[in-house]
C-alpha cells in the first residue's frame, strides 16, 4: 500500500524519485505524485494511473529541483483521482507533504484547520497534514529547527498511522520525516540521502540503511541525518549494511517478477536453511532463545497471519503438533485479537509475515504481548515493524518479493518453520530420532526437487490454455494436502481473476458437489500416501459428474484414468505442500497470462497491507 520515495542531494531528483516509484510499484496503488522544490516554489505533479504514465508527463520538465518527494496511492479516503493525489500541499503553498497510513481523527482536525482560515481541495485524510504544520509554523519562534519543531507538534495532534515525508519552500535545505505504524527507511549516500517505504527503492544508490523506529522523527540535509525519538530527544540509530544486490530487485530476463520468483524458490529455500542444519548435531538457532522450560511450560501455541502467509501455518500445523506434542491454533490475524482468545504466559505466539508491516498480524502480536504471550516473527524483511514487537524474530532469506503474489515466501516460510518444529523437539529432547533426521535430510534436498519440478511446466501451459476461459475451479486434497490446495486456489483469484474454492476431499459430498457438473475444473492434490484410494475416490465422483480433473501427486497413479497428471518427485509427507503448490503457482501465472493479465499488479491488491 502506499509508497514514499525522498531525495536531497545534488542531482536533479525527478529520475530518483521516478525510479524509486517504480521499485514499490509491487506494493500496489491506483495513483502517483511528485513534488520538487525549486528556486522560488514547489512544483507538484500528479496523476491517477501508472507511475510510467507519470514518467511520460511533459510537465516533469518542471521539477528540475535536488530536493523532492514522491508517493503511489492506494487509495482509503476518497476516490483516485488527480487531486486525491499525494504529495499534498498547505493552502498557502508551503509545505508538501507525502504520507502513507490513516489519519483516524482528520475530520476533528480538518474541523480546527477551517476554524482557523485553512481552506482544503481534497477528499484525503493527508491533507490535515500539511496544514497542520503550516499552522504550527507560524506559531514557532524563528530558530534552525522551526521546520522540525512544527512537524514534531503536528505529529502530536495525529491519531492513527503515518510514514511521513516534508519538503518546505521556507526551509529549502531540509526534509523531514516521521513514522508510527507505517515503514520507512532512509538511506546514507555521500552529500546526498534517500527516504522510501520500502529498502529495494533506494538500493541501486546506496546499502547503508537506517530503518527508522515507530515514533522517529528525523532531520535530513543533504549531509546529516539527525534522530529524534518519540519524546523528541535526539538519540542515534546504527544503520545496516543491506547485502541484497539491487539487481535482486529486477526482472531480470523473466517477464513478470512473479515468474522470476516462482523460479527462485530453491535459493530461497537454501538460502532460508542456511547453515542451519548441522551435520550430527542439533539445529543451529542460537539466534532465538528458547529454553527447554519455557517450552515445557507451553500449553498452546498460536499461528497468526493472513493470506498465504497464514497457508504456510496451516502447513506447518501438523509438523510442530507431532514435533513438540503441544497444540497448534492457526488464526486469521484480522480476527484474532477481536475473537478474544485465550491468551496468557503459557501461551507462544508465531507470527508469519513476509513483510512485517501487515497491521492486522501486528495489531493480533501486540495484543497476544499483552496477555503474556512469548512471540516469535517469521519474517522476510529485515527490520520490519514486526521485528520490533516480536521477542525473537526468524528471517526467511527469501530475497525481496516484489510480485503482489506470494510465492517464494511462502515456500520459505514453510522450510522455516519446519526447522523450527526441528528445533523445539530438539529443546525438549524428544526422543523421536528418526522422524527428526528424516526431515532433515528431506529439507536439504527439497531445492533440487523443487528444481525438477520447475523444470517440468510444459502439462501446467497446456492446461492453463484449457481452462483459462473459465469462471470457477476447485482444489481439493486431504490433510496437509487442503493446505496447498488452499494457497494454490489463493493463487488463482489472486492473478487470474477466476473464483475458485479450497476443499477438503471429503467434505464435497456434504454440499459442494452440487456444484459439479459438465467440464467444470477441479484439480486434486495427492500427497498423503495413507489417504491415495480415498483421495481418487473423490476424483472420481466428480469425474463421472463432467468434471475435468488434473491431478498433482507424488504417488503412482493410474494414468489410464486420469489423463492429466502433474508427478512431483517423492516427498516426506509433511513437506508435501513446498513441492505441490510449485505446479499450481504456475497453473495460476499461466492463466493470467493466456488472460492477458499482469500477473505482478493484480487489481485491487497491495503488497503490503498496512492498514486493517
Ligand atoms: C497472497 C498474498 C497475501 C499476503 C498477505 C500477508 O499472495 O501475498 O495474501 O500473504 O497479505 O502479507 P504478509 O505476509 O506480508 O504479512
């Protein structure tokens, strides 16, 4: 949602803001904005659409300043529009204002704002922003903070989320910034500095990378970057040193992200187990601690996330519930804390976000702290507002995920939290050797196997030539394969636009089968050595009503009655779903593309969802 890109320095900024517009465009939007100081005034251009057509705009010939703001709206209060627009400006034309989040009490400050003489264009809540620093401005005494002191009480008078980014034409040589509850980082180059939601926008110039805390606010020139904390004290914050490349961050020779990604999953797998796995010895986790008595003093351990991340829980359920003996809840964040729980300081909660900004997962973790819970973040980016509420944080080391739809995330996630479950049986000594190695050595193959499947796409085309035209498929599977099939029919509403339902095998008789008939799609997962004849069984009930089946399975299943299989190499069964979804990700891509679609900027969807 939202992106924010900043610039001061000493080239022309338009490009780098352009540029950086372009590297969030994942988190999704439906208008964009520039606004660059130049000698006398702001300029601010805008349009709703695509940032390319933004790049396109003769009027860019305008923005000539070093200094400037840029932001892609998703859009919350008011419709896209040109004058929804960000960068927002006071009504006396002073200050420009960039934002990302909600301002939940603007209607009480818009009130105050018109009370005082301030005039409004827009239907935002962000213009209350610009005005509000306008009216503290004029009431500070003339000092080198004024611009800063202003926004510091402006921010006080905010109620809800904000990413903030401030260009004045009063104080020329300075941007301010801010943030609660919404990203930003800024990053350090020589006599020159960049601001953005999000690292992968700022990258190709610099890797030294300050991640600002909730409550910041930060004095940028062109040579200093000064913190101060929530109580506006100045402190010092140590900046990262990121070591993704930006080429990371590029298609490459892919032609969607998203296809770039799906292929990337064994390195990110890999790259997720890391070294991790110790020969002859325990899992290495020596970056959480997590003791034998806390565990043994465990009575339930709560997954929470959303979307696909929320799937990877459900996969990961039945893996950690045989590990460690303790009982698994996976919970749909933006429920979770309003379901009331129980929750207390026999509780652990997990919490699984891509990319730690999702507000319902962080709303249900603060909320589970509360209570008492431990926390644990399952995360991919680095310094993300979760990792700040968690007590321990994981990385998956996925690499960026630029694509809206979630892929090699979720594969990670799952390698993850397997070597998780791996860890807490090792913790509590759990005698159960064998499993536990068996895992192991299954996990360090699973890249190569994921590779063969990778390597087989062509059936997947084919069928998605087949059935792109239709208006609803099914997914069906048994047991951890339901968890595939929930992500893989995730996947398809996602980019392809069809409906489509996740169902439990078994639970077709009891109403969904009056749904099939003549060449509706159903597609079958079949993992569960234990659970095949039961699984055909249900294949072939919607067979003999019209169904068309395709079928994906480890298992040797009778090609002579059903004609469309998709094999994946054999699997340990609670991995099964790293391998099943690989096929229907692209089943998923490739309909999108006989569709027509752009499978990285789905409508309607953000990447990162950072409001409720
Ligand atoms: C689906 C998808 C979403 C996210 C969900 C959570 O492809 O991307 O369902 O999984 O919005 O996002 P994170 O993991 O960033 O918390």
């Amino acid at each position: 949602m939202c992106g924010i890109v900043g610039y001061i320095g000493n080239r022309k900024a338009t490009p780098i803001l352009i540029n950086g517009l372009l590297k969030l465009e994942y988190r999704g939007y439906d208008s964009a904005g520039i606004a660059t100081l130049e000698d006398e005034d702001i300029t601010i251009i805008r349009n709703k659409g695509r940032v390319k057509e933004l790049k396109k705009s003769k009027d860019l010939d305008k923005a000539q300043g070093t200094i400037g703001i840029a932001h892609t709206r998703w859009a919350t209060h008011g419709k896209p529009s040109v004058v929804n627009a960000h960068p927002h400006i006071d009504c006396h034309k002073n200050f420009a204002v960039v934002h990302n989040g909600i301002i939940e009490n603007h209607i009480e400050l818009k009130k105050f704002l018109t009370d005082a003489g301030y005039t409004f264009v827009s239907e935002t809540d962000t213009e209350v922003i610009p005005n509000l620093i306008d009216y503290y401005y004029s009431k500070e005494e003339e000092s080198n903070d004024r611009l800063l002191k202003a926004v510091y009480r402006a921010t006080q008078d905010l109620k809800g989320s904000y990413a903030l980014a401030i260009i004045s034409k009063i104080e020329k040589d300075t941007m301010i910034i801010a943030r609660k509850d919404s990203p930003l980082v800024v990053g350090d180059g020589e006599g020159e500095k960049f601001v953005a939601s999000d690292i992968p926008a700022i990258l190709e110039y610099t890797n030294k990378i300050f991640i600002l805390n909730d409550g910041d606010l930060v004095k940028i020139t062109r040579d200093n970057i000064t913190f101060f904390d929530e109580d506006f004290e100045k402190v010092q914050r140590k900046a990262e040193i990121i070591e993704w490349s930006s080429k990371s961050t590029d298609k490459g020779e892919y032609e969607s992200y998203m296809l770039k990604e799906i292929y990337e999953q064994p390195n990110a797998i890999r790259e997720t187990i890391g070294t991790r796995i110790v020969q002859n010895d325990k899992c290495d986790f020596s970056d959480i601690n997590i003791t034998k008595e806390f565990l043994e003093s465990v009575s339930h351990i709560y997954i929470v996330a959303c979307g696909t991340a929320m799937h990877a829980g459900v996969a990961v359920k039945p893996i950690i519930e045989r590990l460690t003996n303790i009982s698994v809840e996976v919970d749909i964040a933006s429920e979770f804390r309003y379901r009331k729980p129980i929750v207390g300081d026999d509780t652990l909660i997990i919490c699984i976000s891509q990319s730690g900004e999702t507000a319902d997962t962080i709303a249900a973790l603060k909320y589970a702290k509360k209570k008492g819970a431990k926390s644990i973040a399952i995360t991919n980016v680095m310094g993300s507002s979760i990792t700040r509420e968690a007590d321990f944080t994981l990385y998956t080391h996925a690499g960026p995920e630029v694509a809206v739809a979630s892929t090699k995330a979720y594969t990670s996630q799952i390698t993850l939290l397997t070597l998780l479950a791996i860890h807490f049986a090792e913790v509590l000594e759990n005698e159960d050797k064998e499993i536990i190695d068996n895992l192991k050595n299954e996990l360090t193959e699973i890249p190569s196997k994921v590779s063969i499947v990778l390597e087989n796409s062509e059936k997947i085309k084919e069928f998605a030539k087949r059935v792109y035209k239709e208006k609803d498929l099914f997914f069906i599977g048994r047991g951890i394969d339901y968890a595939a099939a929930m992500e893989a029919s995730l996947k398809l509403k996602e980019i392809s636009y069809i409906h489509s339902e996740a169902y439990q095998s078994g639970e077709l008789k009891h109403g969904p089968i009056a749904l099939i008939e003549d060449d509706v799609t159903v597609v079958g997962i079949i993992t569960d050595r234990r659970l095949v004849n039961k699984s055909i069984s249900n294949l072939q009930e919607v067979a003999t009503r019209g169904a068309k089946i395709l079928i994906v399975t480890d298992q040797g299943i009778d090609e002579k009655i059903f004609e469309n299989i998709v094999k994946i190499p054999k699997i340990h069964p609670f991995l099964s779903p790293i391998l099943s979804i690989i096929p229907l990700q692209l089943l998923a891509y490739y309909i999108s593309k006989e569709k027509g679609l752009d499978a990285d900027k789905p409508r309607n969807l953000a990447k990162s969802v950072t409001v409720e």
